[in-house]
C-alpha cells in the first residue's frame, strides 16, 4: 500500500498506523480521511495483524482537529453530508472493526482527533496530552460521533461541559474520567500499547472478535446486548480456537491458536 498521509509498520501481528502530517499537526482531510478507510480495511483483512496501534507523528499532536479550510464555506446539506461521510467512512470503520484498536495518544487530540481516539477500542495517552471538543467555539458541534461517544465513556455531565467549554483535559484529567486507560511518559508511550498488544495477542483471535461485537451492541439503538452476547457465545463453541483453547487448558500446556 502506497499513502501520502499515513504510514504503516507491520511488526509481530502488530500494525502500527502512523497518521503523517506533521505540518499540519496531523489534522484530517478528505484525503486522510479516504486512506485511513482503505487502510483500516485492508489491515483487517490481513491475517498477520491481530492488534492496530493508531498514532500521530511527531511529538506535538496525535490529531488535532479536522482541517476546517475545507469546510468553512460548506451549506447545511454539505455540513450533513461531511458528518455522514466521515462516519461512515472512519469513525463507525474503527469502531467496529473486529480487529482491536489501540490509540496512542501522543499530544494534542481535538475535535475529529479526539473523536478518532473515542473510535478507538480503548485510549493510552502521553503524559503531556491535551483533549478536547472544541467546536463550538467555531460555531458548529462534533459532528464524528463525539457528541456519542464522549458521554458512554465519561458520563453525561462531564461530556456536557467539555463540549460546551470547547475547553482542554490533560492527560491525568482524561485518566480520571475514564476518556483513557493509561498514561505514561511520551518517550514510553508506543512500547507501552506494544506491551498491551502483545498481551492480546496471546489470546484467541476469533472469541476477540467476538468480545468486541457484543461489547458495541449494548451501545446500538435497537440492539439487545444480552442477545447478542449469547448469540456471540454460542458462536464460540464451533471454534478452532475454542477447541485448541480448553483442550489446552486441560492438558496444562500454552494454547496456540490460529484465528478460525
């Protein structure tokens, strides 16, 4: 794969997805947006990867914001259309991706950073990281699923005041909200999620996949998370995995298991 904005490392099942615009503090564009869809899907489709680590480049900023000189003079059905792109295109992508998503959040992550962060399975930022929604001070909302996203993971009134400041968290902020898991030194920052992929990836590819279907539907208008819990369940049962995984379990040895 060729990209001009992004740049991909593949290391251990591990894939490192580096969001490349350092100039513009990696802020996305179209063009962004559209590589960062074809790359999420084809590394899903990859075997060898079973963990993606999402970073900035840099030491500055992970994404900050979206690039507006692209939309300031946009009518109210290109503003909808802009919002129902990018969603469908990235940020819902992620979300469902059945492949886990780490983000390494190393400096600022604002507006659609943030908003691609909150995408993510679960969030490690660097001890020097700042997040936040601040699109209300230019007149508009998060418009990628942050208004969504940002009250399952820190609650309704938290999620209410930050956006309506358009202010900033730290990272320790951010960790004590529950925004992120962790928070550690920026140097430390990537071998740390490597440490936590590594983790991961010990365990059965299929019943991941699984595990993060059923944890999205407790979050879906109209889905029952309990049935499709047991739905997933179930599925797990007719499983390589789940027969390498207990067989391994009973004669006391390391399960190797292969993703089927």
């Amino acid at each position: 794969m060729s990209f001009q904005n992004i740049l991909i490392n593949i290391e251990n099942t591990v894939a490192t997805l580096t969001i490349n615009r350092p100039e513009k503090l990696n802020a996305l564009n179209k063009a962004t947006i559209l590589e960062l869809h074809e790359a999420f899907q084809s590394l899903e489709s990859n075997k060898e990867v079973q963990v993606i680590i999402v970073t900035g480049s840099g030491e500055k900023a992970f994404v900050a914001g979206a690039d507006i000189s692209e939309f300031a003079n946009f009518s109210i059905t290109e503003g909808a259309q802009l919002a129902s792109q990018g969603q469908e295109l990235l940020f819902d992508v992620v979300e469902n991706l059945q492949t886990p998503v780490i983000a390494a959040i190393n400096g600022f992550a604002l507006g659609g950073g943030l908003e691609l962060a909150m995408a993510c399975h679960f969030r490690v930022a660097s001890d020097n990281a700042k997040m936040g929604l601040p699109e209300v001070s230019l007149g508009v909302i998060p418009g990628y699923g942050g208004t969504q996203r940002l009250p399952q993971l820190i609650g309704k009134g938290r999620a209410m005041e930050l956006i309506m400041t358009a202010g900033m968290i730290t990272a320790d902020d951010a960790y004590r909200t529950g925004l992120v898991n962790h928070v550690v030194p920026q140097s430390e920052l990537l071998e740390f999620c490597n440490g936590i992929a590594a983790r991961i990836c010990r365990n059965s590819p299929v019943a991941i996949r699984h595990a993060i279907k059923a944890i999205n539907a407790n979050f879906k208008e109209g889905e029952n998370g309990y049935k499709t819990e047991i739905d997933t369940f179930g599925k797990c049962f007719g499983t390589d995995d789940f027969k390498e995984g207990t067989t391994a379990f009973l004669e006391k040895r390391k399960a190797v298991f292969k993703g089927e």
